[in-house]
C-alpha cells in the first residue's frame, strides 16, 4: 500500500510504503501525485517511507517505479528515502553519485530530520 504524508510543503510529494506494494498502488497514488505536483512547480521534492511493516513489492510495482523515476528524473529537486532496510540504504548510497540531484537516506526513527531536510 502506498499512503501520501501530509503536512509538508506543496512542492513535496511524501508518501509511506507498507504491507504489499503493487503496481495499482502506483498507478492510483503515487503517480498521479507526482504528475500533479511537476504540474504545479516544475521541479518537486519527494520523501519516500518504507514503513516497517512493508512485506513486499509486486513486479509490476517494481517495474512502475523504474518508469516514474526515468521519465520525470529531471524534475526532483531531491529526493530523501526513510528506511530500517540496510540494503535498501546501501543501494540508495551506491546510486545517489549518479542522480542528478541530492539525495539522502534516514532511518524510520530519523523521518522528522529527513522530513525537516526535504522542507529546506
């Protein structure tokens, strides 16, 4: 399931990820949300939450994400990823020298400083 954070600035897109993530989750949350935003501002931010409950990402959830973050790659300004899955932040660090734009990773019980950092 995908979720939108609320109570951060309009130009940032925050969401958490829990239980079974699948490409409808995609399709019906997260991309409308981003398309609407780049809309609005041109370039967005986003905080991305993997909730501690998160099972699992369905293939097409996994083939969605790639095609939302290729197509609309130059429109973030950063992009901040929360969470307790080291191999997730290890990956996040491995690819975050060739994006083009800032990008952090935090811990769950850091998501009050990545929420302050994705506000600056």
């Amino acid at each position: 399931m995908i979720e939108i954070i609320e109570g951060l600035p309009d130009n940032v897109v925050a969401v958490r990820v829990s239980g079974e993530v699948t490409g409808d989750d995609y399709s019906k949350v997260l991309i409308p949300a981003i398309e609407d935003k780049i809309q609005k501002y041109g370039k967005i931010r986003m905080l991305y939450q993997m909730d501690k409950e998160l099972e699992w990402f369905t293939i097409s959830a996994m083939q969605e994400d790639a095609k939302v973050g290729i197509r609309n790659l130059t429109a973030f300004e950063k992009i901040a990823v929360v969470s307790d899955v080291d191999w997730m932040n290890s990956a996040v660090g491995l690819f975050k020298f060739i994006i083009p734009f800032p990008v952090r990773t935090y811990k769950n019980e850091e998501l009050s400083e990545a929420k302050a950092w994705i506000s600056e």
